[in-house]
C-alpha cells in the first residue's frame, strides 16, 4: 500500500502529524519487521522503529513528503544499517581490548589528593591576600569573580565609576598574582 501525499486546503503537498500518525500505524508492524530482518534484535528493533516516526515528523514538519510509506521504510533502513555499523565498530574496539598499562595511563577526571591539598593552600594564599586588600577591591573582585557581573553592574551596585571598578579589580588581580607566584616560588625544589 504506497501512500502518497494528497494537496490541502493550502495546495499544499505537507502532511499533517495526525495523517502521518495514521499512516506510520499502518506500515509500524511491516517497519518493525524489515528492521528485525536487519539488526536481529526485537528490542532494537522496536527503538529503531520509534526513531523511524521521530524522524519522520521531523521531516514532514521542515518540508513536504511524496511518498510518506516509502519515506518510512527508506529511514527505518537507514536507522538499522547505521545501528548495525555503530555495533560493528563498538564491536572491533571493544574486542582489541586494552593492556593494563593502558588503562592506567587513562587521565582521571578528579585531582589527586596531592594537587586537591596544593590547591586548596593555594585558595588559602589567595584568600589571604585579598584579606589584605580595601573593602571595596574585595568586594569587586568578589563580585566579578564569582558572580560575574560585569563591571557596569558592580560600578552602580558600589555607587562608583566604572573606571573605578576597572582599576580595583586590575589592583585585586594583581595582588592575588603576585600572592600566588611567592607562594610557587616557595614551593619549588629550587627555593
């Protein structure tokens, strides 16, 4: 049973989601069943075919569709095939299988305990350094840092220039630098 697209009211070839739905639940178990030929599995098969009306809608949506049957099995084909060359690779890469020495030279997303300790001092110098700064220097770093305001924002918030809050933060971010390159420099083997 090919179905093709009728013109509406508008003139028209578009399909409307209710048609298409009515179509897609006509040819749904003939889909299911050319992509269970193809990928071996009921379930996958039964994703792919859910991806088919997805994607079909998507397309009847952006423009019009001439064969809307044809159109199904050509994208629930697709679907498979890539699914299958997807398993296939994941297949190859899964079955060459990694050394131990290559699993642990795999990066970790979390610091060590060392670098968390380092940094954490490092926020401590940071924290003291800014201790040591006029109320208002600390509050615009504070303000641009971590709640990322902008500079206009801060200047009306402190009732100052924006020149002001410019130069505070330039004197802030200065200090903190230089904070943190005594503390390095303390750090390093060769102090």
């Amino acid at each position: 049973m090919l179905v093709s697209v009728p013109m509406n009211e508008q003139g028209t070839g578009r399909i409307m989601s209710g048609e298409l739905t009515e179509i897609f639940l006509d040819v749904r178990q003939s889909l299911l069943w050319n992509v269970v030929r193809i990928v071996r599995d009921f379930q996958v098969a039964e994703d792919l075919t859910q991806e088919t009306y997805i994607r079909a809608t998507k397309a009847a949506d952006s423009g019009p569709v001439d064969n809307v049957e044809a159109f199904l099995h050509r994208t629930a084909r697709n679907l498979a095939l890539d699914h299958l060359r997807r398993r296939g690779t994941r297949a190859r890469v899964e079955a060459e299988g990694l050394d131990t020495d290559h699993v642990q030279q795999i990066g970790q997303d979390i610091p060590s305990i060392e670098d968390a300790i380092i940094e954490r001092q490092r926020l401590g110098h940071i924290a003291k350094a800014l201790s040591g700064l006029p109320k208002r220097a600390q509050a615009v770093m504070l303000l641009s840092r971590l709640e990322n305001w902008s500079n206009r924002r801060i200047a009306e918030y402190l009732g100052v220039s924006e020149r002001t809050v410019f130069n505070d933060l330039k004197m802030a971010m200065g200090h903190c630098r230089d904070a943190l390159l005594k503390y390095d420099r303390s750090r390093s083997p060769s102090a």
